[in-house]
C-alpha cells in the first residue's frame, strides 16, 4: 500500500530555512528538533556526478513504501516567476541508511559508517553552529556540485575554486548578493572575443547552469545558461585570472561590495591580501 506523503512531510514556506548544526563536516538541518541530512549533501558525499539524481532514488523509495512519512521531510520552494516548484528532501538516519544502502555508489559503505558516526556524534550533543565562513563554503560546494562538468569544457565556477576558496576563507561571502563566479565570468568572455580566443581553442558554449536551492536565482535554473570553454583554454583562463583579473578587477568588484554594503573596507583588505598571498606573489 502506497504510503500519503502529501499532507505529513511537506514542510511549509516558512520551514524551509532550518536552523543547521555541524558535526564530523555534515550539515545536519534541525528540523523539530530532529537532526536531517539534506539530499544533495549526501549526493555529494556519496560522489555523485549529478546529485539531484538522488532525488529520482528518493522519490523512487517514498512510492514504493520504502521511506516511511516520519524519516523524510519535502520542502516544496515556490519559484516566484511562476516556473516549476522545487522539491528538496531532509533524511533522517535511517532514512540516510535505506538510501546509501540502495545508492550502488562505491563510496556507500564509508559514507554508512559516517552517517552512523555523525548521528551518534549529534545525539550526545557534539555539534557547533558552523561560522559564515563554512555556509558560505558548503553553499559553493553544493553549486559546483550540481553543475557538473561538460566533457572538453570547463565552467568558471569549477576553474576559479582555488581562488574562490583562498576569498571564502579569507571571508569572502557567497550568497544570492555575492556571486563573484558572474564578475570573473563578464570579464572572462569579454577578453575571450577581444583576443579572438575562439580562433585557437574553439568556440565556447552555452550550458545550463543551476543555483542551489536557497538562492532566489534558482527560480531560473531550467532557463539560465552560462558560458563553458574549451579545456584547451584552460590554461590561458589561468593565466588571466593571476595575471589580470586578480589585480585589475577583482578590486573594483570588491570596492562596489562596500558601496552595497555586502562587506566591510577592512574585509575588502583581507581579501585583496588573501589573493596577493596565494597568486599574486606565488606568480611573480
């Protein structure tokens, strides 16, 4: 007999933003009190290349009876342009257990004993708040994971992780206000025709490129594309980003954050030092 999940697991606008914990690098989201592991965390964990194909699996389970309404939590995000609603699932432990269990990923049994350890861990109390600095960090994660890469092309947001990490953990924020990927990415395809780069590498293309599902943006994902490369460039993006991006405009991006108000002067410091440290002088 089909399980009704419509009406005891649909969580509520309101609901959808859950207070998050840390424990042993999960995320665990607290909902009634009840530690869950979001499905796209667990995709990434479980190495996936596309996560939200854990979505499908879940789904899968839920008709099928397998999940039980109390160990699944839906949270169903309405796009505010009228486009299709999102649907994002929070596992309890056993339901992380069933789905890693029938995931087939080679990563299954490590990532059980995980699991195990993390629940454990967060039963006797062992969590911390993670710092923005770690969201901002999980947030970029998350995207790069649900963009996986196009063979013989790269994305910005894959090619610029070094450097966008080095400004994460110098306290770069990454949010729905806070897309440096799009600045690298203007400035990129503008010096690709400029120096008529497609005449040695290749022509770029278009590829539809998702936001997670906590940015508004996301509202766009089945509409948005972006620009991706020939991975024959990806050396002469490298290159630029070290040689001309990182001091010439990055700056300028930063100045227009304290202007919004996004950041303050002495971050915008930290973060031009934090790239001067890692690139700059390391290239010069």
């Amino acid at each position: 007999m089909k399980r009704d999940f419509s009406k005891l697991n649909t969580v509520k606008q309101q609901l959808t933003i859950a207070d998050t914990v840390s424990v042993g690098g999960y995320q665990l989201h607290m909902l009634d009190d009840e530690p869950m592991i979001q499905d796209l965390h667990l995709a990434d964990r479980l190495g996936y290349d596309r996560p939200r194909r854990i979505r499908e699996l879940i789904k899968k389970m839920i008709d099928r009876g397998q999940l039980k309404p109390e160990q699944v939590r839906r949270v169903t995000r309405r796009t505010p342009k009228g486009g299709p609603p999102h649907t994002i699932y929070h596992l309890n432990e056993h339901a992380c257990i069933k789905v890693i269990t029938r995931s087939g990923t080679d990563l299954a049994d490590q990532i059980t004993d995980e699991v195990i350890d993390v629940f454990i861990a967060a039963r006797r109390g062992e969590i911390h708040q993670p710092t923005l600095k770690e969201k901002y960090a999980q947030v970029f994660l998350e995207m790069a994971a649900i963009n996986p890469p196009t063979p013989g092309f790269y994305s910005i947001v894959k090619a610029s992780s070094d450097m966008l990490f080095a400004c994460l953990s110098a306290g770069l924020p990454f949010d729905e206000h806070n897309l440096a990927i799009i600045s690298i990415g203007q400035y990129w395809r503008k010096h690709y025709d400029q120096k008529n780069l497609s005449k040695f590498y290749g022509e770029p293309k278009r590829y539809r490129q998702r936001y997670p599902d906590s940015f508004p943006q996301a509202a766009m994902n089945d509409h948005k594309k972006v620009w991706h490369y020939p991975t024959s460039s990806l050396e002469a993006f490298e290159r630029w980003l070290t040689m001309e991006y990182l001091p010439k405009h990055y700056p300028n991006y930063l100045s227009r954050k304290v202007k919004l108000g996004h950041i303050t002067a002495d971050t915008k410091l930290q973060l031009i030092d934090a790239v001067n440290d890692r690139f700059l002088l390391a290239s010069a």
